[in-house]
C-alpha cells in the first residue's frame, strides 16, 4: 500500500481505511477526532488538515502492517481469514 499525502483524495482515504479494515468511527478515534468530522472528509465536504496527513499515513500504515503480519499467522495455521465489510 503506497499513499502519498498529495494523494489524498476523499475516495483514496476511504478505500485505504476499508482496505485495511477500519471503521470510519476507529480511524477517527486513532486520530483523536469523530466519525462524523471524518465522514466529511471521506465525502468531500471537508478538506483534510494538511498536518493530519502524515498522521493518518501513519495509522494505515501501521494497520496495513499489523493486517499483514495477522493474515500470514493464519495463513501458518491453515485458516483463511475473511474481511469484514465496514461502514
């Protein structure tokens, strides 16, 4: 997953938080805002702070990795994990 903050449009922030399998709710609270102030964003109805950016890189990233580092522990078990659909 590669994410650039110039990149950042309201549909690249939501399809990163989906990918990685966060809530809107979730996303937001890890960024110490709401669901609703990021809901805006994700609808383009607010702009994204530029000093939040590299904040929200970080915490998809982070998720991303941590997914990662989750599918392949399964993967040695045998099991396969399955995503769960998230608003």
């Amino acid at each position: 997953m590669i994410l650039r903050a110039q990149a950042l449009s309201p549909d690249t922030i939501r399809a990163a938080r989906r990918a990685v399998g966060l809530s809107q709710g979730e996303l937001a609270g890890r960024l110490g805002y709401t669901a609703s102030w990021l809901n805006l964003i994700e609808h383009g109805r607010r702009g994204l702070p530029f000093r939040e950016a590299p904040r929200l890189i970080e915490v998809l990233l982070a998720e991303y990795a941590a997914r990662q580092d989750w599918d392949a522990q399964l993967a040695e078990l045998g099991i396969a994990h399955l995503p769960v659909a998230r608003s």
